[in-house]
C-alpha cells in the first residue's frame, strides 16, 4: 500500500480490530452475516478507509483497515462500527432485539492490534483462514 498523506503528515496504517456481541451469543449466521460483511465494507469506504479482510464468524467480527488517520481516535472508529451497525441490524433484523438487553448488540471490549511492517496480505490471509477462534 502507499503511504496516505494529509497537510502535516504522511502515514502507513493497518489495525486488526475484533469485537463481539454480548456474551458472546453465536447470531451471527447466513443472512445477518452476509449483511454485516456488506454493512462493514460500506461504512469503512464511506470513511474513506480501506478494509483489506473481513470475516464474520458466529460470535465476533474480524476486520483489518488500513489507512486510517494517525489523529483518528481507534475508540471513536471501533465506536462508529458497533453503533451504525448495532442500530441497523435492528432495523434490518427486528428478531435480533428480543435476544439483546437494553437495544445494546455489542459487548463493550474490543481488541486492536497493529500491523507494523506485516503485509496487509500476510493479515489477510490470517484472518480468511478462520483457525483462530
């Protein structure tokens, strides 16, 4: 990937971010799945970002983004992803709601790692290979 660039900075960015839904309840499958894999690679482009692998599994959701802002808040990103989805899942799946407490899908932790000098495609490739549960 090349380096973005704003007025003050020139960056190479790729974070591994995984959260989960509460208490780890496995509703993540067929269509809620693909739906969420279609979710997840529109709102990172309408950031601007890019979503270089994706896997929903039954109980979390992997994504590795690269080219966000050194000055972006990765809460505030990991935040953006759980709230925008978390609200459309209920509007698109109305079945979901009675299993989660509070309208809340998303468990409050989440995990994010950098990739450092990792190729992107060395991520991706952990990531689709899916023995990592």
């Amino acid at each position: 990937m090349e380096p973005k660039t704003t007025r003050s900075s020139v960056f190479n960015t790729n974070y591994h971010i995984v959260f989960c839904p509460m208490h780890r309840r496995k509703v993540f499958k067929n269509d809620i799945a693909e739906y969420l894999e279609q979710f997840f690679r529109q709102q990172v482009e309408k950031k601007g970002w890019v979503l270089i692998a994706i896997e929903v599994r039954p109980d979390h959701i992997h994504l590795v983004i690269e080219g966000i802002s050194p000055i972006t808040r990765l809460s505030d990103v990991v935040k953006y992803l759980k709230g925008t989805s978390g609200l459309s899942l209920f509007r698109v799946f109305p079945k979901l709601r009675w299993r989660f407490r509070k309208g809340r899908i998303w468990s409050r932790s989440y995990y994010i790692g950098t990739a450092g000098e990792v190729s992107s495609a060395t991520i991706k490739k952990y990531v689709e290979r899916g023995e990592h549960d």
